[in-house]
C-alpha cells in the first residue's frame, strides 16, 4: 500500500516551478509539478494499492491545543490555495483516492490509514519527507517511509541511523529538540546528540532524571546542564511530544484494501481536465489507464 503525503510535494511543486496558468487564468505550477511526480512515481514504483491524503485546512484539532503551531508559516500564498483542490482532482482523475477531514492533517490520516490496512494484512510504504512520519515505521519492516526527493527508502535501522533512536521514540525526540517547521518548541540548548543519547539511556521524556549523577553511563557531554534544563522545561517538552504524536485513530475514515486497489488512470476523466488546464503532453506520461 502506498500512502502519499499530499501536501510535501503539492509545497515542493509550487517552489521548485515558475508560475503557470491555465487558459482561464486558473494558476497551475503546483497542481502540474505535483500531478507529474504522482505520474512518475505510479510508474516506477510499481504501484498496486494507493492513496494521497491532503489537510482539509490550514486548521487542525492541534491550534485548539496550541494557538502557536504552525503560525510561522502565515497564510499559504494566493495562488497556491485553488490548486490544492485542482491536485485533488488530478488525483482521483489518475484514478487514487484521496482522503481529507476536518480537524485533522493528511499525517494523522496517513496514521490511521496506515494502522488500519496493517490490520488487513497489508504493509505499507509512506511517501514523504516530513521526519514525523517516521514514527509510524515498523521494526517488523511492514511499514517504511520513502522520500521521493532523495530516493531512500528507510526502516527501522535507517530511522535510528538518521535520528538516532527507534522509531517509536520519534515523538519524544521531537519533544526535545522542538520542530520548527510546524513552530514547535524543544528544550533550550539540548541538540539531536543530546537528545537521542538521553532518549537512548532512559526511553521517555518522563523517564529523564532531574539528578545528574544518573547520567554517568548516557554518554551525554555536560550531562548536569542537560539534565538541568530538560527538567526546568519538562512540561513543554511534554506539550510538544503530544502535538507531535500523530492519531492513529481518525474517526470515520474508512479503508478497504480492496478499494484502494489502482487500476490505472481514467481517461474519461484525464482527457477534459487536462485539455481545460492547457496541459497538452503530460497524458502521454501516463503508462496505465483503467
């Protein structure tokens, strides 16, 4: 099963492309990259199952908890918010599925897509390059995540090798060392090595003693300031921990494998959208049609 975080590569398109339009005038570059990177990676990966899962907003249960998260990034650009729904379109056009529900982001959806085609016997490849998503990868290697820019395919092994700590403690970490891509704040002057050593000696956040004399085999340098400030910032670690633990349990999203099976692109369906769009010789790229 694959499972593609919509948004990064929506994002990359419209960043790596000059501005485009359709005739109508409807911008285009995000919706045209993001639609030929679905394209090349139906065909190279040798997709039988798939889905793409979207945000419904820019809003999400988290700015309930936290007002904060993700206010940095301020409101997405004016001609990138009508593509989102053309992307949607070009999606289902190609014949996958897409998901997207209110109150909650395409990396809780790829969580509780992921957890529930698992139950069904399946495994699962998740195409991203957002690191919280690695909290999702499976020591058992049933589930991994792809980063279609570098090509690299991680499990398990890859997770710790680049974050230094299993895959279930991704959130923890994040805790720690804070994310600023989604305006999420760690613990003041505690790095990665800090951080995954700690994580690596004691498991959890909680778990972390305050008494640096506790830290003697952790192999943190300045164990007694680090230990200091993870305690004096315990509580916000904790607070952003749970902001960065995605749902596994997103409430009426149904999955069927069987219905996410992808049997090709609907030329029905391909043929008006791109002739509206201007787009003359991207359906050629298309190597399987339902």
């Amino acid at each position: 099963m694959h499972l593609i975080d919509g948004p990064v590569y929506v994002f990359r398109a419209y960043h790596s492309l000059p501005a485009m339009s359709a005739p109508d005038g409807t911008p285009t570059n995000a919706a045209y990259g993001f639609a030929n990177t679905l394209i090349r990676y139906l065909d190279v990966a040798g997709v039988t199952h798939a889905a793409v899962a979207f945000d419904f907003s820019e809003k999400s249960f988290r700015n309930a908890i936290e007002p904060g998260y993700k206010a940095q990034r301020g409101e997405p650009p004016p001609d990138l918010v009508p593509q989102f729904d053309l992307c949607m379109q070009v999606v289902r056009a190609l014949g996958v599925e897409v998901f997207a529900l209110p109150d909650f982001e395409a990396d809780d959806l790829l969580a509780t897509l992921s957890e529930r085609l698992l139950a069904q016997r399946a495994s699962a490849v998740i195409v991203t390059t957002d690191k919280d998503l690695a909290q999702l990868v499976r020591e058992d290697g049933r589930v991994t995540v792809y980063d279609l820019a570098r090509e690299e395919r991680r499990d398990a092994d890859a997770v710790r090798a680049r974050f230094g700590v299993d895959p279930e403690q991704i959130p923890d970490y994040l805790g720690l060392v804070g994310d600023a891509v989604d305006n999420l704040p760690g613990v003041p002057g505690v790095g990665p090595k800090s951080a995954s050593a700690a994580l690596r000696r004691f498991g959890r956040i909680e778990a972390i003693p305050a008494d640096a004399s506790a830290w003697s085999d952790a192999g943190v340098r300045g164990a007694a300031s680090v230990a200091a400030r993870i305690a004096a910032h315990r509580e916000r670690a904790l607070r952003t921990r749970a902001l960065a633990t995605l749902r596994r349990d997103v409430p009426g999203l149904a999955a069927e494998l069987g219905g996410l099976a992808w049997r090709g692109a609907d030329r029905a369906a391909i043929e008006p959208l791109f002739a509206r769009l201007g787009w003359g010789k991207i359906a050629t790229r298309i190597t399987r049609w339902a």
